[in-house]
C-alpha cells in the first residue's frame, strides 16, 4: 500500500487492471496444475547398482498452489518422507524431500519431466544419505485413478 501510495501515476486504473491480470494468471495457473494432486506410484532406480529397485512406494500430492507442490511419501522398507517443489511452465517437476522422524537425515532432490498427458513423470534423483555420501538413479512415476 505504502508503494501504491507513493507512486504518481496518472493512469491509476491502469496499475489495477495490471494487479488485477497478475491474478487472474496465478489462479489459471494454480487450477492447471490442480490435476497432479492424488496418488502417484513411484520406482526409483540406483544407478550404481542396477539389481536394486525400490517399486513400492507411493507419493501422495496433497496441495497445488500455483506452481507450489506439497506432497508426502512412504516406502515400508525406509519410512515416510516429506516433499517440497514447484512445476514450470515447460513441465519440469522439482522436489525437494526430507525423511519424516527416525528417517529424517535422508534428504536429497529429484528432478522430472511431466508427460503431456500429465499421467506420468520421470526424471533423476540424488540423495545424501545418513552415511555422508550421494546415491542417485533414475525415478518414474505414474497417476494412480482416485
């Protein structure tokens, strides 16, 4: 307000219909990326070791805002896991996850491309794990019906 106040414009409809357009774009993009809230089935890969696959987790995206995604996994084997991340426009998903309580070192970032028909993702993670060093691989992920 303090700004607006001590703008001098001669047009001051003008800065409204600008504020006003702004708005309009971030709720039409907040109601497109709506459709990537629910289940998502989740395989990652270990890149250096290529008879280890983890099949079984389950992501669970719970809030769009935006480009904003929050979202919360699990995996039986190594315990929940919370992410934080956005969606371009081109696209590209990024996450940003931590382990939830006993699990809470594990941490690391994933980096996806979301398919054109927005039913599938893939792309790379990388994880620095509780014994100080990085592991990595590939990860797929596919909608699951609600």
């Amino acid at each position: 307000v303090r700004l607006v106040s001590s703008f001098r414009c001669s047009r001051p409809a003008s800065v409204i219909a600008v504020l006003k357009m702004d708005s309009v774009r971030s709720r039409r993009n907040s109601e497109y990326h709506s459709d990537l809230a629910g289940r998502w089935r989740c395989e990652w890969n270990v890149s250096h070791d290529a008879s280890y696959t983890i099949e079984d987790d389950a992501v669970h995206i719970e809030l769009v805002s935006g480009e904003r995604i929050v979202a919360y996994g699990h995996n039986d084997d190594f315990g929940d896991y919370k992410l934080k991340g956005r969606v371009s426009r081109s696209g590209v998903v990024t996450f940003t996850y931590e382990g939830v309580g006993r699990k809470q070192p594990r941490g690391g970032v994933v980096i996806m491309e979301l398919e054109p028909d927005r039913q599938f993702m893939a792309g790379y993670w990388v994880e620095y794990t509780r014994d100080r060093t990085f592991i990595s691989g590939d990860t797929k992920w596919v909608r699951q019906p609600h």
